[in-house]
C-alpha cells in the first residue's frame, strides 16, 4: 500500500481527496477511531483504532486498477485453483465427515461444512463473496465464458453446489438472489448460469437419492429454517394450508429464529445504554463475556448476527446512519444503471453492475450476517470498494 501511494502524482492524490465517497467512508473510520477511544476497555476494542486501515487498503486497490496494471496469468491461475481446492475439499468433507486439510480430523457439523476453515463455517459465505469479484475480473479482462463453455459450466456447477452443501442459509439465499439478477441484467452470464446450475441440481438429486453425505442440507436449509422462523410449532406434524396455521404461523413468528431473535433483542438493550453512540466496536461481545454469556435480557453471542443490529448496538444512532446513507447510496447507483437508457461503451456497464452487488452482498440489512469488525468481513468489503471505485471512474469518466 505504501509503495502504491509513494508513485502517486500530486494530481492524482487530489482527485482521490476529492472523492465524495471516498471522503465519507473516511469519516466513517474516524468516527469509529473516536468510539473506540471513547468505549473501549479491552485489548480486542483497541484493535479498531486502526481500523481506517481497510479503507486505505480500498484505496490502493483502486490505483493498481487505474493504473492499468495486469495481474500476471500464472497468479490468476494459481488463485483458481486455490478456490477450486476451497470447492474440493467442502465436497470430501460433505461426503466423508471429516476435512482431507485437517489429517482427517473429524468436526462437529452442525449439518455445516467448513473445508480449509476448520472450525469457522464461513465457507459458503466466502465463496458467495467471491463470486460477483470472479465474474468480474473475467468481464474485466474479456474472459470468454462462451468459448470455454465445458469448463465454466463444470467449475461452476461445483462453486454453485458447495455454497449449498455448506449449509449456510443466508450464502445460499443470497446466491438465488445473486444468480437472478445476473440472469436478468448481464446477458453474457445466462447461458453458464443456466447450465451450472443444472448441473448443481443434478448433484443434489443424485447426493438425495443415495442419501449420501454427513447431512442434509435440504432440510437445514428449507425445513429447520421454517420451523425455526414459526418457533417449532410444526415441527412433527408439518404445515397444512388452512386460515388456522397461518395465525399460529404469525402468532408465533421468530426473526429467523429464537436465537437469532435473542441476539437482536440483546443488541437493542445494549443500544438503550447508549443510543446516541453505542457501546463501542466488538462491545456486544465484551458485554457478553463479562456476564459469562448470561444476559438478563435476550441471548449472548460473540456479535449479534446481523449488520444493521451490530451497528445500532455498537457504534449508535450515528454509527446506523453512516451504515443507511452507505447501503442507500449503492443501492441507488445499483438501481439507476438498472433504469439508465445511456449506452455506455464495452462492458463498463456491467463492471459497474457487479460492483455494485459486491457491496451490497456484504451490506444486505434483511438476513443474518458475520461479524462487522472482523478481518476477512472487511477485506473482502473494502477490497469490493477499491472494485467500485474503478468501475465508477470508468463509467462516469
């Protein structure tokens, strides 16, 4: 990073200042430079004085893109078939019980899979993350997936199957989202999205049929997600479409679940401690720590689940606010693309398209989430930020 700015011109460092967005995610970080100082007790608080960090690293990215510089094709290569290893061993692991990376260590699954991430279940969400940059990169530099039909098509009917075989619920529902939109607005991708997908669907019918593998993500994915949303009212006898059900249905209604619910009501009492700031970055984690995961209201977690209630909890009205005018803001230029009628040339409006849903991937506000502050959650954002930024340069130039 350092050297990248060491070359910058005195002009363009002034084009970067100049930078709305860039100034206001900067703001962003000072604010929670300033909670921190302001909330923090602990050792893993403190960590986010640096937390400015991720957006310089944004920024850096941004300017090997403008510069035009080309990743060597042996690196691409190489980081290829590091994902498609990811997409192996999550399959072994689904089918064996146990991940191959780990000298056959067994894992506790909770009907999940973790492949290089031992004990983290992130894999799914990682690969979801990755996917709109994957696409990207290959429109960027005029990767034909036409031309390579068998291999695209079978690379990622597999990268499709593994986020549903992780068992992760929200990887899996925003990867149907994700898939959709692209179906609908980047042409060039619906013939590989049809076929992998086909291709997902008859592994999963194949794996159902013979019953193979350490669980079913099926029924973690729709069943338990339905029981778990209607507080296990049918569980045992199932749902029968009558007026009745639907008003136990509603009755009994959960956020996603009765934990996840508890996690949220646990962030709105420590959101009433102090509304106008919150309790400091990670500080629902260090709350729950001090009370030995015993909360008198609500249910302890390492962080609430969900972006929107993280913020609200940790970082206030002000904190939530930064966090709306972001996800508004790229969420209007996602929609605005989608209505423009201007022709913009060679594929810069589809670069700026998939940017756009890379960042709202990570700011989606409906479902439940990873932790805000932790390291792979904001170099994966920020790294799709220095992305938008160059396709928002290249668009609107």
């Amino acid at each position: 990073i350092i050297i990248v700015f060491f070359f910058l011109s005195k002009h363009e460092i002034k084009l970067i200042f100049q930078n709305k967005l860039i100034m206001f995610l900067a703001l962003f970080c000072v604010y929670i430079l300033f909670n921190t100082l302001l909330n923090s007790n602990t050792i893993l608080q403190l960590s986010n004085l640096l937390y400015l960090r991720f957006l310089i690293f944004a920024v850096a990215i941004f300017i090997v893109l403008d510069f035009g510089l080309r990743i060597n094709k042996n690196f691409i290569n190489f980081f290829l078939l590091i994902i498609f290893s990811l997409i192996i061993s999550g399959i072994v692991e689904f089918l064996l019980g146990y991940t191959i990376f780990k000298n056959g260590e067994s894992l506790n699954h909770f009907g999940r899979i973790s492949g290089f991430f031992g004990k983290e279940y992130i894999l799914g969400s990682f690969l979801l993350k990755l996917l709109p940059i994957i696409f990207w990169y290959n429109l960027k530099n005029k990767f034909s997936f036409n031309n390579n039909i068998t291999f695209t098509t079978f690379f990622f009917g597999l990268y499709f199957l593994t986020i549903y075989l992780s068992g992760e619920r929200t990887a899996f529902y925003l990867l149907i989202i994700f898939l959709i939109i692209c179906f609908l607005f980047l042409h060039y991708l619906r013939k590989i999205i049809i076929y992998s997908s086909l291709i997902s669907i008859v592994c999963v019918i194949i794996f159902s049929s013979f019953s193979l593998g350490i669980h079913d993500p099926n029924n973690r994915i729709f069943i338990k997600t339905f029981n778990q949303i209607s507080n296990q009212q049918f569980t045992n006898k199932g749902f029968d479409f009558k007026k009745e059900n639907f008003e136990i249905l509603f009755k009994n209604l959960k956020i996603f679940s009765s934990a996840h619910q508890g996690h949220i009501e646990l962030a709105l009492y420590l959101f009433k401690q102090n509304p106008m700031f919150g309790v400091g970055p990670e500080g629902y984690r260090v709350y729950c720590a001090k009370v030995k995961q015993e909360a008198n209201v609500g249910q302890c977690s390492i962080h609430p689940h969900n972006f929107f209630f993280q913020i609200l909890s940790e970082l206030g009205i002000v904190g939530i606010i930064f966090y709306l005018v972001i996800a508004g803001f790229f969420l209007k230029q996602f929609l605005s693309i989608i209505n423009s009628k201007t022709k913009y040339k060679n594929d810069d409006k589809d670069l700026f398209l998939l940017a756009n849903f890379m960042i709202l991937v990570h700011l989606f506000p409906i479902l439940p989430s990873g932790n805000f502050f932790s390291n792979s959650t904001s170099l994966l954002l920020y790294f799709s930020v220095g992305i938008y930024l160059y396709s928002y340069k290249k668009i609107f130039k």
